[in-house]
C-alpha cells in the first residue's frame, strides 16, 4: 500500500518520540592477544622440565646472574666529631682481597663482658686492700679467733657516718652478697638523705663501697632478695608497706647526690603496695618478707657475674609472701612488664616512671584465730613473728609465736600434720619464737631459737623436737640462728650479750663447740655467707655489724668451712636415733 505524504509526517513524528536503550550486553569471544614470551611459558611447561633462574647469588656457579658484582670500599667514622677529620678509608680494592665478615654473638658476648667485668673488679679491689690493709686502726686486731682473716667494709661513707645497721641478710643465689638496713643518723650529715632510712648492697669480694644504695622513706623492718634472681630487693615496712627495689634500673632514673666530690646514685622504690588502694594492705608493722619460689631445693649458679644475661631474658616466675605482727600473711604475684612506660601508669599508682616490676595480690591468710586455737588463752591472743616456707614444697609454712610453739600450715588451706611444733617441756610462761631456719640442703627440719635462750631442731613428722638446748647461751636471747651453707651439721648462733656460739652436731649434741663474745664494739646483727667447695673454692664467712655502725667479714678457718665425709648421711642418721 502506497504510503500517503501523511502517513510519512507521522512516522517522522512517531520515530522523534521512541528512543532505545542497551539493556545488556555480552561477547560470544574473548581471546586477547598471545606475545612470543607468553607463547613460550605456555608450550614449556607441557615438556617435563623445571625452569630455574637466579638474579644475584654467586655460589650457584652453573647458572648466570643478572646483576654486576658490586664494588666495596672500607670507611670509618666518629661520632661526635672531634677534630677536623671525622671520617676516612681506604682505597677500593678487589673483592677477592675482602676479609670474612665473622658473626658475632651479642648475647654471649654480653655475658663474657659482665663476667670479665667482674672478675677485674675483684682482683682490683683486692690489689688495693693489699696495698692499703686497714681504713681503721684496729682493723688488724679485729680478727676473731674463729677466723683466719678479716675484711672492713667501708662505712665510713658520709651518708652511712652515724648510723646503726638493724638487720643483714643475704642472697641465695648470690652468696658473696649481702644486704645491710641502716636507720636514721644520730646527727647530720648529708642533709639530704638525713631524714630517710637507707639499705646497702654489699658484694664481699669488693669492700670499698656497696654496690647499690637505696632510699626508703619508712622504718625496714624486713627484707629479702629474690630466690633465683639476685636483681629485686623486697622490703617490709614499720607501716605495712611492702616495697620491690629493681636494681637492673638504669642510675639516670633516680637521684644523684654529691657527696665528698664524688657522685652516688640514690635508688628510690619501683613498686610500694602503698599505691595499691584495695583492703588486702597490711594494717599492722610487718614482721617477715619470704620469697615462694615455684620449684624446690635447686642448685644454684655461682658465677661471679652480677646480672646474667639469662637471668635478665628469663621470664620472673615466684611469689613473695609479707607476714605482719596481727597474723595476716599475703602472698603476692611478682609481675613484670613487657615494656615500660616512661610517663607513668594511671592505674598502677605504687609503680615508678619507667618502672617494670610490681606485685599483684594473690591470696590472703589469716592466722590469727587458728593459732589462738593453739595456744593458751590465759596469756591472750597469739602473735606472730615471723615465717618460714619449707624449700622442697612451699606449699607448707611454718610461722613463729610469742606462745612458745611454732604453727605448721597450708597455702591451699589443706589439712597439715602435726599442725604445731611445741618444746618437749612446757615452761611456766609462753616464750616468744625469735627466730626460724630450715636446713638449705633439702632435710625436712628446721631450727627455732626463742627469747629464753632455749634452741629447738625439729622435724616436720614431729611435734615435738628431736633436739633441744635450754642452756646452751645460758639464758640470753637468740636474735639470730643460721645453719652453715656448707656444712649440713653446723649452724651458728647469736644472742643479745653480743656473743657467737657454734653448733657442731657431728662433734657434740650436748651444746656449742665453740663460743666467742664480741668486744668491746658490741654485736648488733650478724650474717653468715659461704660458698661449698668448687674448683674456684669455697669459703665460709661471717658478716658483723657494730653497734658504732662498723661492718666487717670474718673468714672462718677451714675446719668450719670444709665438710666431713659423709656429713650429710651421718647427721641424717642422728636425727632418725634421737627419734
């Protein structure tokens, strides 16, 4: 059908008004195109063979590399500058004249540098003393007749002049130190420390001077190192603060004072549970700080290096227990940081700037009400004086009374037995228990010394002790009672007249084998250190603290150092026939 002029302009107009649009769109092909390299990979990989290139390794001979062999030249250089010529080196030369680079173990380097260190230290210090003998006058005729020789530490430091040193105790695991508690001066002398209780860290083998120097703010009633780290120093306070010193910390962190033109580095505490705001704190002067070690009876490292580089790698693992005069006994968690934190931590208060250790509360115990149980109400409630935790289990702990008997417990709140040591006879009144010690060679006894001069050696299946002395210091007071680290029958003895007693239990089970006063500078505090016998030697000696503040070691004669044969065996059989 012929199409009209009018059927033409309305198609035209129709057309204007439809518009069509993509609804989607797809390819049947999709072949991009194939390079000669492509190609070749592609037929290679279907012949059975491994393609293998290298770019720079020139031990693969067979093979070509891709890069040029590069060109090294040696230079030096000073760091700050000090002149004009900062830098220099030598002229380029062949690779082949090159010298071997050794690998350097920085670690093990590290730990020969400390002991290396160490061991110069010593021998220097020993040259002086041979040099220069005595500091005082008398120090020759200070020797004991128990000794061969004697050391005078020097306490004649300004900041030590005029001070009484209340306890001493030493490191298990480092045996040749020793930590002396000095109180306030009798007068001025170093205006700024005058007002502030000092501890020392004495290494024996180097008396010119303490190797730290730490600041408290409070009266040290108790303190204790670290069992198998002799880096962190424990403390108890007259107000029922426990305080961790971290001697690994740099000097730069604490305070510097001048004292006689020489500058010494004041350490203050890194961690006080003062900071700590919760009701576990102690309310009451503490009495005792002990460490719990996780782990038993060990042998221990004796080398001379202070901080190893192990010990300073190895993670901390023991538990620290404060025991305070009304019976509570809190056993804390030693922590250490991964890192630390230069502007302080808001919610660690007790923590110092830059500090990395703190305790962490674990457990709380109070003794109080079951020993009361124990003992006679007709002279009141029990008090405790100190604490004792056995070194094969520390699950099990002992705890001193003023009721004359020591009470046996639990950590876990277990069911002991016996669950009291008591005196063979009881007495008209109830003697306090002064003093605690278990043997260090892994026998289940311990010793107790009380107030009436009376000494006890108990084993843990008894409750009764299997030796007692009541006159063996003629009714003074024991304030100190150590056994011997090198011999398992020997133990030492001091009582308030200032006298030293030693016990032989080989030679006589009646009493001392030896007795010594101390005159006419009375002793205050005593320590026994000692080493058994190695290839370097051993030695056993006695460090004395003087009522006018003078400290010195007395080297002990061999006959105390060196053990008998078979010590061990025979004092076990002694106490299995006083049973």
């Amino acid at each position: 059908m012929p199409q009209t002029d009018t059927d033409r302009t309305r198609s035209t107009k129709l057309l204007r008004l439809i518009d069509l649009d993509f609804s989607f769109t797809f390819s049947f092909l999709d072949l991009p195109p194939v390079n000669e390299y492509d190609m070749y990979i592609r037929n290679f990989g279907r012949k059975n063979t491994k393609q293998a290139y290298v770019q720079c390794n020139e031990g693969n001979v067979e093979r070509e590399v891709q890069t040029e062999e590069m060109e090294t030249r040696e230079a030096w250089t000073q760091h700050p500058g000090e002149g004009a010529a900062v830098s220099g080196g030598s002229e380029s030369r062949e690779p082949s004249d090159a010298a071997t680079v050794p690998k350097v173990d920085t670690l093990r380097l590290s730990s020969f540098l400390r002991a290396a260190c160490q061991v110069v230290a010593v021998l220097l210090e020993e040259d002086r003393v041979a040099a220069a003998p005595s500091r005082d006058p008398g120090a020759q005729d200070s020797t004991l007749p128990l000794s061969d020789s004697v050391w005078q530490l020097n306490t004649s430091l300004p900041f030590l002049q005029h001070r009484t040193v209340s306890s001493l105790h030493t490191s298990p695991a480092r045996r040749q130190v020793v930590v002396s508690v000095h109180g306030l001066p009798g007068q001025a002398c170093a205006p700024p420390l005058d007002r502030r209780h000092l501890l020392c860290v004495w290494d024996i083998w180097q008396p010119s001077g303490p190797q730290k120097v730490l600041v408290c703010e409070s009266q040290v009633t108790c303190c204790c190192l670290s069992p198998f780290k002799a880096f962190l120093l424990f403390a108890g306070t007259v107000h029922g603060s426990v305080i961790v010193w971290d001697l690994r910390e740099d000097s730069r962190m604490h305070r510097y004072v001048k004292l006689s033109d020489c500058f010494w580095t004041f350490r203050t505490a890194t961690f006080s549970t003062d900071g700590v705001l919760t009701p576990v704190n102690h309310r009451s002067p503490l009495r005792a700080i002990e460490p719990v070690s996780a782990s038993g009876h060990k042998k221990q490292s004796f080398v001379l290096s202070p901080f190893s580089a192990q010990e300073e790698m190895s993670g901390l693992s023991f538990h620290i227990a404060s025991l305070d005069e009304s019976g509570v006994l809190n056993v804390w968690v030693v922590v250490e940081l991964p890192k630390a934190d230069l502007a302080g931590s808001i919610s660690d208060l007790g923590l110092i700037p830059g500090g990395r250790i703190k305790l962490v509360h674990s457990s709380v115990t109070r003794l109080s009400d079951s020993l009361s149980r124990k003992g006679d109400a007709r002279w009141g409630a029990a008090q405790t004086l100190n604490v004792k935790f056995l070194p094969s289990d520390p699950n099990h702990f002992i705890v001193g009374t003023n009721m004359g008997f020591v009470g046996h417990g639990s950590r876990q709140d277990l069911r002991v037995f016996p669950r009291s040591f008591r005196a063979q006879q009881r007495g008209p009144r109830p003697v306090q228990v002064t003093v605690l010690d278990f043997s260090p060679f892994g026998e289940p006894a311990f010793l107790a010394g009380c107030c009436d001069g009376s000494i006890r050696l108990h084993q843990l299946a008894s409750e009764r002790p299997v030796m007692q002395w009541g006159l063996g210091t003629e009714g003074r007071a024991i304030t100190n009672l150590q056994w011997s680290p090198t011999r398992p029958a020997v133990f030492f003895v001091q009582d308030d007249s200032s006298c030293i007693y030693i016990w032989d239990l080989l030679k006589s089970d009646l009493g001392p084998v030896a007795r010594q006063p101390v005159s006419p500078d009375r002793l205050v505090a005593m320590a026994v250190v000692g080493e058994p016998e190695r290839t370097s030697g051993g030695f056993l000696a006695l460090v004395l603290a003087r009522a006018s503040g003078h400290m010195d070691v007395q080297f002990l004669k061999r006959k105390w150092a060196t053990p008998v044969a078979d010590e061990q065996r025979r004092l076990r059989l002694l106490l299995q026939k006083a049973l």
